[in-house]
C-alpha cells in the first residue's frame, strides 16, 4: 500500500502519525482512503471542486502532481505520497 507523508500541521487529523499507509491505485483514491481512517483531512488538501487547494503541494514519489495526472496520478505500493503546506516569506 502507498505511504501518505503527512506534515505536522495536519497530524491533528491522523492522531498526530507523521506517515499512514493507505490503499488506492491512484493520489485521489489514496487520499479518499485516507479520509475514511481519518475524517477531515481531505478537506484540508482538495477543495470544494475536487481540485488540489493551491496553498497544497502534492507530491508523488519527487514529482509534484500537478504536473503529471493531478489526483488521477497513478501509484504503486511501494510510493510515497507527500503532502507539503507551500510556505510563504520573503527576504529580509
């Protein structure tokens, strides 16, 4: 099963578990899966429309997502799925 890397700031969803493993073929079946075990977090990384909120940085394996299939990007058992707050800053 993929392995769903999950940042501190949404640990609070997955009982504070840095990684969960999950069942899916694909990101979007992943992180449904993922919701089931866990309620809330989906909402915290796919908007209303069923798009990756843009503040949300998904990654599959080192690919972000967003420029391969999106939600449908296919994973295998052994992937790593990332999910990565975008932080912003500036220069001093």
């Amino acid at each position: 099963m993929p392995t769903l890397k999950i940042p501190t700031p949404l640990r609070k969803f997955t009982a504070e578990k840095a990684e969960v493993e999950v069942a899916g073929g694909t990101v979007g079946e992943a992180l449904t899966a993922a919701n089931a075990v866990h309620p809330g977090l989906l909402a915290k990384i796919v908007d209303d429309e069923g798009k990756i909120r843009r503040f949300i940085n998904v990654y599959a394996g080192d690919e972000d997502v967003r420029f391969l299939d999106g939600l449908q990007t296919v994973v295998g058992a052994k992937d790593e799925i990332s999910i990565i707050p975008a932080i912003a800053g500036g220069a001093d």
